[in-house]
C-alpha cells in the first residue's frame, strides 16, 4: 500500500511509518469493545485490560505521530485542506483523547462508564475517520 508519505520520502522512514501505523488503532479499537463488554458484565477484568490496551496504543503512537509530523510539516508545502493534513490534526486530536481516556481508566473500574466508554469511541471514530478520508481523497486526486 502506497501512502501519502511515499513521495521523495526516505524509504526506512516511510517503512517505519506504514509499519506502525495501523498498530495504535488495533488496540484502540480492542480497548473500545472491552469497555462496551465491561459495560455489559461489570467484570473488574475488562477495563484492566482496556486500561493496558489503551496505554499500549498510546506508546506505539507515539513513532508514527512524529515521523507524520515531521514528513507532512517539513519539505512539500501541503495545502491547508489537504487529506494529508487532515490526517494529521484527526489523528494527533485522538491522541490526544486517548491520553485523557487513559487517566479516565486508571481510576476505580467503577468510575470508566460512562466517560472511559464515550472517550474510546471518540478515539476509534476520529482515526478511522481520519484514515478513510485520507484514502478517498487521495484515491479520488
């Protein structure tokens, strides 16, 4: 799959980019059904494990998120409304939430739903927006 970061880019720095990627929504996503699945049963075990799963994401977003920052902001002058940089603000804005969500999580389990619930939505819903704009937009220029 060839991506935005593709062009003039250095090859390791977009392999690594396209490697890790995706990996941060994976987990956010698996947090997302655990919370719903804690809301369901109450078990303790669920929104442990989201918690960890959230964390985990957040540390492997961190690699990608600074080589997009630096590729999209440095060198090829993106318009403001660039699918590019579009990407850019949906996914640095779910991680941001994603930071939030996991303070959300670190407390008593009682105390995720509803907040931890909503915020992992939030998380799932601007980065799956973000990538699928990304791919439209591009696929239709």
């Amino acid at each position: 799959m060839q991506t935005h970061l593709a062009t003039g880019r250095p090859a390791p720095v977009v392999a690594l980019y396209e490697l890790l990627n995706p990996i941060p929504l994976g987990f956010f996503v698996a947090a997302w059904v655990f919370d719903i699945v804690y809301m369901k049963t109450f078990s303790q075990m669920w929104t442990d494990a989201a918690n960890w799963l959230i964390v985990i994401g957040l540390l492997i977003a961190i690699i990608p998120r600074i080589i997009n920052a630096v590729l999209v902001w440095s060198g090829v002058n993106y318009p403001q409304s660039s699918p590019v940089k579009v990407h850019f603000w949906l996914s640095l804005l779910a991680i941001v939430l994603a930071i939030f969500n996991a303070f959300i999580h670190s407390r008593d389990a009682y105390a995720v739903v509803p907040m931890g619930v909503i915020l992992s939505t939030l998380v799932v819903l601007l980065l799956l927006l973000g990538n699928v704009q990304l791919a439209l937009r591009e696929r239709i220029a």
